[in-house]
C-alpha cells in the first residue's frame, strides 16, 4: 500500500471517531511530502501509522498544531526511527477482555487461558476486571474492580451472569513485556491515542493487577511455543487459547500453519482479529453497517460476532 494512503486508512477507518488529534495528524503526514520521505527509509512493517506516533511521543514530539509537531518530528527523526526499528505495537488493550467475555465464560470451567501475541499479559485477566454490558453489571467476586469496561452489545450476545473461573495464565510473545519495568508502562501509555484518558486509566489499573501476579509469558514465535504451553496447562482445566489483532502481523502462510496447529491440540480457540485477516471466515460474515475498522470474534474457527478494536461494542450475529 501507498505510505500516503496507509495514513489515510488510519484516520478514516480507525481514528476518526475516536481520537481527532491523531484523525488530523494522520491526514496532514499523509499531505506532506518531506515528512513522507522520512517515513519511508523505515522497513515497510514499521511504517505503521500507530508505531510511528507513538514512537514520536516517547521521544517527545508532542506539540499540537502541525507545523510545530512537524518541526519536532524531523529535529527529532533519529531517535525516533530508532525507536520504531527496536519496538512493536504491543498494543496491549483490556477492553478487548470485555468482548472475549461472552465466549469465554459459556466454556466450562475452571479455564487456563493462553494468550499468543500476549505484549504483557493483561488480557489474560478477565475475571479480575469489571462489566457493564448495558444495564447488566459484572463485578469479581471481591468486589467491583479498578478496570471497569463498559461495552454496548447488540444481537443475542450470552452475556454471562457470573465470571468464569481462570486457575492457569500463559502467554507467548516475540517481546514479553514487563509491566513492572517503567520504560515498558511508558511503551504501553504511548500506544494509547491522544484523547482517550480513560484507555490510559484502566491501562494503569491493569498494570497493577499484573505487577501483583505475573503470568507466565515466553519468549518466542507463537506458531513453535503454542503446543508446549498447552500441554503445560493443568490437565483437570479447559484449555482455551486465544489472540486479538495478533495473526494481522504474519504471513498468509503462517495463519494457517497456526490454524492448523492450535485445532489439533487439545484446546479451544478463540480468534479476534481484523475481517480480512483469517480468510476461512471472511465468506461466512454478514454485512456491516459500518466501513470503520471491525475484528470478528470466533470461537474454533466459527465467527460468532463483530468487535470493536478496543471492546467498546459487540455485535453479535451467532447463535445466543
């Protein structure tokens, strides 16, 4: 793709509604050829839109109108591609946890859960976190939780009544982070999108559910490490494995070396990413209303519903 239009999609399909600093930032780089040109000496894989700016931001290139954060990006470009070279976009969101929920919690328990592309292992804490699916409210059994995710749901969603048990939290990363580490929090905090301060919050609190209890997390490439974390789970537990806006950053061929693995194990699988990255689903989805950016939440191998990329809303259109 066009790096110009690659910003361009950015705004449209993911920041527009969501943060407009980054919906005009992205539109003006894409207007700007110097700045255009810098981008392109990066490899093409770290010419993503979110790893740029946030890479600018721990460098501290934050001023608001343009032609000032311009100045800064290009005073400060070194640093910047270096850090962009050496990071990934470990976006590590909790509130996908609230879009998991329904399918996680019709498996029985008790769950071991495994997360592959796991960045810092926040999303393999569901059942410390907080609900409000509509006027339903899920709490932990101790009491309401600092991470507090609402979400909107539509269609026949299973919303659970209770959270389900985990005994067992295992993850693999090609770059595990340490939530304990302050440069990894400051990572973490910079892939958020300006204006949304609530992200940051319950990032912060989840940080420190985390910090309290690690779970296990390897390093290594998810299609060699996912078999030896399954069968290191507790055998009296349901093994579920499971990734969000993950398998987007492999190779066709390596998405179905992974699919082919994780359904031959003894496991379920619970799929969450973008509508055009696992083509054994893409002709099975109803219609969208919308062209803005949306995951498909599946459960081995069956779509069950439409995601926001940061658990906001579920759409489901799979049986209840």
């Amino acid at each position: 793709m066009h790096l110009a239009q690659r910003f361009r999609d950015f705004a449209v399909r993911e920041v527009h509604t969501n943060s407009p600093l980054y919906y005009r930032r992205a539109l003006d780089i894409a207007e700007d050829p110097a700045v255009l040109a810098l981008l392109a000496r990066l490899p093409v894989e770290k010419q993503q839109p979110n790893l740029v700016l946030a890479a600018a931001t721990v460098n501290g290139v934050n001023a608001v109108p343009y032609s000032e954060f311009r100045t800064q990006l290009i005073e400060r470009w070194e640093a910047i591609a270096t850090t962009a070279l050496s990071h990934r976009t470990q976006t590590n969101e909790v509130g996908r946890a609230a879009t998991l929920l329904p399918v996680l919690a019709g498996l029985p328990g008790p769950l071991a859960l495994i997360e592959v592309g796991a960045s810092a292992g926040l999303c393999l804490y569901p059942d410390r976190f907080s609900y409000r699916y509509g006027t339903t409210v899920l709490n932990p059994p101790d009491g309401e939780s600092p991470v507090v995710l609402p979400c909107t749901v539509t269609g026949p969603v299973p919303v659970p009544t209770a959270l389900p048990e985990v005994v067992y939290r295992a993850g693999v990363d090609l770059n595990p982070l340490d939530v304990t580490d302050r440069h990894n929090r400051e990572w973490l905090e910079a892939l958020v999108w300006p204006g949304q301060e609530d992200r940051k919050t319950r990032l912060r609190a989840a940080c420190e559910i985390v910090a309290a209890d690690p779970p296990i997390l390897v390093t290594g490439d998810l299609n060699e490490r996912i078999a030896e974390l399954v069968r290191a789970a507790p055998t009296d537990s349901t093994v579920v494995v499971f990734h969000s806006a993950v398998l987007t950053y492999l190779a066709p061929e390596a998405r179905e070396q992974f699919r082919t693995t994780v359904r031959s194990l003894p496991c379920h699988w619970i799929s969450q990413e973008g509508t055009g990255v696992l083509p054994w689903l893409s002709g099975r989805l109803p219609p969208r209303a919308s062209e803005e950016a949306r995951m498909v939440v599946a459960l081995d191998g069956v779509a069950a519903a439409f995601a926001d990329p940061h658990g906001r809303s579920l759409d489901w259109f799979g049986p209840s």
